[in-house]
C-alpha cells in the first residue's frame, strides 16, 4: 500500500532511554518509515526514571513516566511521543491527543523461577514460601490469593536490571510482562518460566500496547498516522481505560483489566482488592458492545451491593481453598458438601497394558487420583492431559507436568484442541465408570483409545436440601444426588462448574449460570458476578 504523504518535515520521536522505550521509539520510527515518513529520536529523561524509591503502582497511569514527554510535545520540541499505553493517565493534557495505537502483544505475564526453587507440585511452581519479586501490588494480590504462602519482596529498575537481581539469587522468583521480555530479546533459557495467561492473571490496564500521542493541532501529522491505528484494540482498551478511571484513575489500587473480543462478544476480566493483604475480587462479565460497559463492571464492586449470605457447593473445600476465602472476605457463609463418594473399581492393574501409551488424558481429579493408586509404570514418552486446573494441580502434587490442559467449560471445543496434539496416538482414559466419554468422541479413528475404568461414584440416597442463596454444582453426579428427591426452592440461583454439569441440570429444567473457566476461581467470579436483589 503506497501512501502520500505530505509531511514535508522530519518528524521528531521523544521517547524514554530505557531500552524496552527505545525498542518501542525504534519500532514506531521503523512503522514511519514504511509511510514514507522520516523521523528521529530524541531522548528525554523523566521523573520516573529518576524516582526509584517509589514502587512502580504509585507511578503507573500517575504521569511519572509521561508528563516530560507531554511537556516537550507541547512546547513543540518533539512533534510525537511514543509511550506504554499502561503509563499513561487516564486524561490527555489539554491540546494532546493519542493519534494511534499499536497492536497488542501478548499481555500475559511470566513468572521466572530459579530453576532450584522450583516445585512444580505447588501451583505457579515456585517452591512452598519462595520469595517473589514485585513492586505491583496489582500482582502481589493476585499472587497472594493463589499462594498465600509466598513471601513478597519489593523489586524496582527495568526489566533487565530485574532479571539481573533474580540472577544474582536476591530472590526465588520474579514476575515480569511477557511483552517485554519479548521485545527485547532476552534469554531466559537459565531460568523456570511459568506463562500466566491474561484470564488466570489479570494484567495491567492497556498493557502490551503502544500509545502515539501528538499535538491536537497537528492534524497533518494526526492523518499521516492513521495506517498505524487498531481501532479494535482501542475499542477493547477503552473498556480497560474506562474502568481504570471511574475506580479513581492510577491511584496504586490492585487493580488488573483486560479485555478481549471472542466470538462477536466482548470478554471482560477484572481483579480489584482494596488492599494487598486481601483477597482480590474477581469479576468475568460478557456483553455484545463495549458501551456503558465500564460502568457496568463498577457497579458490581459497589461495597453496598448485596450479595448472598449462604452459598452451597457441592465438595469439601479445604481451609486454603480459594472459593472459601474469596466468599469468606464479604461474610459469605458457606455450606460445603459433596453429596457422592467414590470407590476404586479395581485395586491392581498389569504393566503391560501401559507399554505403548502416547497419552494419558484425565477428565477428573478422582481419575488422577485413583489411577496413580495402582502404582503405574508408564513409558518414558507419556505425555499428559487434563480437562481443567483442578486435574492440572492434582497431576503436579503427583510429581507429573501437563502437556495439555484443556481450560474451556466446554468439552467439545477441549476434544477438538486436544484432538490436534492426540490424533492418530495411542490414548488412555482413566476414568470413572460409565463415564460421559466426551473427549473420546472426538478423536479420529485412526487413534487407537484404551478406557479404564478406575473409580465409581456412589450417590447420596436422599441428601439434605439446602436453603442456600446459591447452589454451585462441581459435578452431574452432584446433580442427580441432589435433584432425585429436592427442589430448587424460590429465589435460589444455580451455578454449574462446567457444561456437562449444565447438560444434567437442563435435563432437570433448571436454569443456571456457567463461570469463565471450571475451577474454583471461575465459581468464585459467577458467585460475585450473580445479580442478587
């Protein structure tokens, strides 16, 4: 594409001197000159490279990394600057505007582990009270709230000077943007790398996206810029940006947002504590366009909304369970029951069976559970897959790593994913007996399957109902305990954990809710995302 442009000037690039802001300076410079757009840099020191007593929260969205920029654009001595769109205040100064911004990198965040303070029985895989370096207190709760057991230690300088400390054995862990990390190259081959995904670990507001900001008046330069512009990645941030600012604007709440459109929907993801010390809350929220949509999300953090008092759930939750503390923090009582028990089918099993196994998959805790009671022998090639993180951590107390984890609610779209990576193999089922056989369906016939039945599930005859506000099934099982003989009283709203879960309670005509991912902090996100009058 050829454009004319009718810049008959040197465009003039402020940007910061860290290397990752050189990266993104050089990179806009380069996108310039495929315009036919000649730039150069020009490099400006600001206050948050000179403050490094403050932790990165209290200068993130406050202008510290920003308002040199801005200042040097309005007096005209920079015609454009280059900022990480996270930086920036929520209010542009008066006569700047962002004309531009970039796509958006992967916004997940990396968790780097000294490779001897792994334990990749624990989830996150840092060892049980592993020192982790952040200065965010947007990832401190978040952390804390998966492992209350890590110690946090403050840890400030750009990323290689981070990754430099963690070297040099300051800590166990650190954690850092993939975006970064990316960009500018660096080699974690020494290091455990632990890849949060923005939806498990919600990132900064805006992060991974470049922000091109330029005078108001400068309309020439404003046109001659718009090929570089993602209207949809602006349209996603706006949502971000949005909820970022009725919260108070970059005040250092922990607060991450991120949002994405998948299928035709916009997908919202928020965690937001008022301190660091507390759990998080967290919110999933779908809708079909982005308007009122931040306003709508903060509606839902309103400390006087109503929330239920009771809350059943259909398994034991152990005292650290996430689901418990994220409810107990807003005096949500919870009635925590399984109304099944299982049993193992069978107590031994021959070796031989297992000699050319590709894969073995797990579409529960109980079947890792009860399979690796019989003291398998597995071939060295075995690779391992699961449906959820429940299995996923259940595998990694064993001493195991997935090689596939299969995070969607529904089984079809995981049978397809895992479809790709199995097809043609050699699969093992371990698995309750008549078990829904769900992943099996959807793999090709040249694909050679071995079911095992390893536990039966024996229901409760006649469970008591409960009078709880909300019923969260894990399990059809639980369902059909629970339902032979009990009705859904009025006003109680029903959670299922996943969609075959919802299959057996559609079968029964109950309405009910299904959270982002099945695991205990999806059911946590639709239990606070419910609307209760």
């Amino acid at each position: 594409m050829h454009h004319v442009n009718n810049l008959d000037r040197k465009i003039i690039i402020g940007t910061r001197g860290s290397d990752l802001a050189l990266w993104q300076a050089n990179f806009v410079k380069d996108s310039l000159a495929a315009l036919n757009i000649p730039a150069e840099l020009k490099i400006i020191k600001t206050q948050g490279d000179r403050i490094l007593h403050l932790s990165l929260d209290k200068l993130e969205g406050k202008g510290f990394f920003t308002k040199e920029l801005e200042d040097e654009l309005l007096a005209g001595t920079i015609d454009l600057a280059v900022h990480s769109h996270k930086d920036l205040p929520t209010e542009n100064p008066p006569g700047l505007i962002i004309a531009a911004v970039s796509e958006r990198e992967d916004p997940s965040e990396l968790l780097l582990v000294l490779k001897d303070c792994v334990d990749v029985h624990q989830k996150l895989s840092v060892k049980y009270g592993g020192i982790v370096g952040t200065s965010s207190n947007r990832r401190k709760a978040q952390l804390l709230a998966y492992r209350p057991d890590l110690e946090i230690k403050d840890l400030r300088g750009n990323v290689p000077t981070r990754v430099k400390k963690l070297r040099d054995e300051n800590y166990d862990a650190i954690m850092v943007a993939k975006a970064g990390v990316s960009r500018l190259g660096l080699d974690l081959s020494d290091f455990f790398v632990e890849d949060l995904s923005p939806t498990e670990f919600i990132p900064a507001p805006a992060q991974g996206v470049l922000a091109i900001q330029v005078r108001e008046n400068d309309r020439e330069l404003f046109d001659a810029l718009q090929p570089l512009h993602h209207p949809e990645v602006a349209e996603t941030l706006s949502v971000e940006r949005g909820v970022l600012k009725l919260f108070g604007g970059g005040c250092h709440l922990p607060l991450g947002c991120y949002c994405r459109k998948q299928g035709g929907k916009f997908q919202v993801f928020t965690s937001k504590g008022s301190d660091v010390e507390e759990y998080p809350d967290r919110l999933f929220v779908e809708a079909d366009s982005t308007e009122g949509l931040a306003k709508r999300i903060i509606g839902y953090f309103d400390n006087s909304r109503k929330l239920p008092e009771t809350v059943f759930i259909s398994r034991e939750l152990p005292e650290h369970s996430y689901f418990r503390k994220a409810l107990e923090k807003h005096a949500i009582q919870i009635e925590a029951r399984s109304l099944i028990r299982t049993a193992p089918v069978i107590n031994k099993v021959d070796n031989f069976i297992f000699r050319n196994i590709d894969w073995v998959f797990f579409s529960s805790k109980n079947a890792v559970e009860y399979f690796f009671q019989l003291d398998p022998l597995l071939p060295k090639k075995t690779k391992f897959g699961v449906m959820g993180s429940g299995s996923e951590d259940m595998l990694r107390r064993k001493g195991y790593f997935v090689d596939f984890t299969g995070d969607k609610i529904d089984t079809t779209e995981v049978a397809s994913a895992f479809a790709e990576l199995a097809n043609g193999t050699v699969v093992l089922f371990p698995a309750a007996e008549n078990s829904m056989r769900s992943v099996q369906s959807g793999l090709s016939a040249d694909t050679k399957i071995v079911d095992l039945p390893v536990y039966e599930t024996i229901l409760e005859e006649d469970p008591e109902p409960s009078g709880a506000a909300v019923l969260v099934f894990t399990s059809p099982s639980n369902v059909e305990a629970y339902f032979t003989n009990n009705l859904l009283q009025p006003g109680q709203k029903v959670i299922a954990i996943g969609k075959s879960t919802g299959k057996k309670l559609e079968a029964a005509g109950i309405e009910y809710t299904l959270p982002y991912s099945p695991d205990e902090v999806g059911l946590a996100e639709a239990v606070f995302g419910l609307t209760y009058n």
